[in-house]
C-alpha cells in the first residue's frame, strides 16, 4: 500500500482505490475475530469511537460521525481531495494534514482507519512533491507520538471547527520526520567516506563490525565513544583482544581516543580528510 501511495501518485484516490488499500490490510481469514470486518466495504449502523490504550481499560478519544450520510460525507472529501491538488493558494504540507484530520475523523471503515490515514498523508505528501522516491515517512513519525497523536486529536474534535492546533502539531511532527531523514542520510554519507578513506586497510571482521555500529550512531550508536569493555562486548573478543584491536584502529586512524584514561578511556570515530594517512 505505501508503494501504491508514493509510486501511483498522480492516479485518483476514488472510493475503489480505497477499497483496494482496505482489502491488502485484511488478506487472510477474519473467522477468529470477535465479529466478522466488512472488508472492502464502509463500515455498518453501530457506534464506532476511537480509543487507544489497553483492551480491558480503553482511552476514548472520540466517538465517530453517525453512518447516515457516510457516503457523502466521504464523497465531500475524495471530491476535495482531488480538486485541492491545483489549487495553487494551499500549502501542499497543510493540504495534507487537513486531508489526515478529515478522513481519520469520518472513520468510514470498521478497522484499519488509521493505516489508512497515514497512507491518505503520504499520498498527498507526495503529490505535493511530484516524485514517487521519498525520503521520509510521516507515518512513522505519527507512531512515534501516538499519545500527543491522539491527545490533538481528542482536543480539536472537541468543540468549535478551527483546527489550528492540530495543524501545528502536524507541521512540527511533520519536520522532525525531515529532520530525522536528514540525519540518516548524513550518517549514510559519513558511512561511505569513512569507508573509501580506509578501503585499503587491512582490518579484522570484529573490527569493521564495531566501526559499523559506531559510525550506524542511533540508540546502540555509543554516541559518547566506545570503551574497550564494550567493544569487548559488541565483538565477543577477549579483554586483551579488544585492547590490541583498539590501539590498531588508533594507530590506523579510524579511531581517535577521548580524554580520559585507564579503563574509562573511550573512543570515537576518528572523521578527517587526511584519515587514511
């Protein structure tokens, strides 16, 4: 379905598109549930609310419009959806949080609502940015905050229609998916030079295993340097192993040692022009 989004995005997004994305979320046999999903179809007559949290203590957040008038509702909005596309006077980013709110709010399906949302925003995203190769996903930034997700949710469904902060929210979650795609492509450069720097020298699988995960940064990074314990650890060397292989990787210039000494001396990264020597 994302490839569907990004890749056919210049296609219409009409009610069967939406069946089609609906049906690949529920392929298999929906016999063990509860009750049987109406899949490629709207939703029944029963009240729907959106909830998060655990199944025996749910969290409301909101009840969904009454299924009379589904249909138009949702015609109102796929109508808008493709009218928007030219309209040059609507921030292609603020089209897209106005289309994520409106859909999610309608809730037209009996499950999958919000994976179908995310796709809806990144459908738009990427029509405003007339390319199928994207190098973020705002879904996964959306998952990453699920509580202020549902928080601004549950706040601008409540009262007058001005959605101003739920738009603001959009936008700032919106920016730190670009900012963390910034930075993975950075990390993915600094990976290919530091590379072809040393790509005559010779070095153990433990050694380019530990490098890897050093100059890879992220939560298992060691943002603040590596300790010959811990590359012990990461390697599966022994002591005086994972001593003589960091001197070497000093000695190479791969590595640069940090202030300190004795056992809690760490290192890093050594990034320098001149590093292959």
């Amino acid at each position: 379905m994302l490839l569907d989004t990004t890749h056919e995005h210049q296609q219409p997004l009409d009610l069967q598109r939406l069946y089609k994305w609906h049906g690949w979320l529920f392929p298999g046999d929906d016999s063990l549930l509860s009750r049987p999903l109406r899949i490629g179809t709207l939703r029944g007559e029963e009240p729907m609310q959106v909830v998060s949290g655990r199944l025996d203590r749910p969290t409301v957040h909101f009840e969904v419009p009454p299924r009379a008038g589904l249909e138009a509702q949702l015609d109102d909005f796929l109508a808008w959806f493709e009218s928007s596309r030219s309209d040059a006077s609507l921030d292609p980013f603020l089209r897209a949080g106005i289309a994520h709110f409106w859909f999610v709010t309608l809730h037209p399906f009996d499950d999958g609502n919000g994976r179908l949302t995310r796709a809806i925003t990144d459908l738009a995203l990427a029509q405003g940015e007339q390319q199928a190769i994207r190098f973020y996903a705002m879904s996964a930034s959306i998952l990453d905050d699920r509580a202020g997700y549902y928080r601004i949710l549950e706040a601008s469904q409540r009262g007058t229609l001005d959605i101003t902060a739920w738009l603001q929210w959009f936008l700032a979650t919106l920016l730190k998916s670009l900012e963390q795609a910034l930075a993975r492509i950075d990390r993915v450069l600094v990976k290919a030079c530091f590379w072809q720097a040393h790509r005559s020298q010779a070095l153990s699988a433990e050694q380019i295993k530990v490098l890897n995960r050093l100059l890879d940064g992220g939560e298992k990074g060691f943002e603040n340097g590596i300790s010959a314990a811990q590359y012990q650890a990461v390697a599966k060397v022994s002591k005086a192993t994972a001593t003589r292989h960091l001197s070497d990787l000093v000695e190479k210039r791969c590595l640069a040692r940090l202030p300190g000494g004795g056992r809690s001396t760490r290192y890093q990264i050594q990034h320098s022009a001149n590093a292959q020597g």
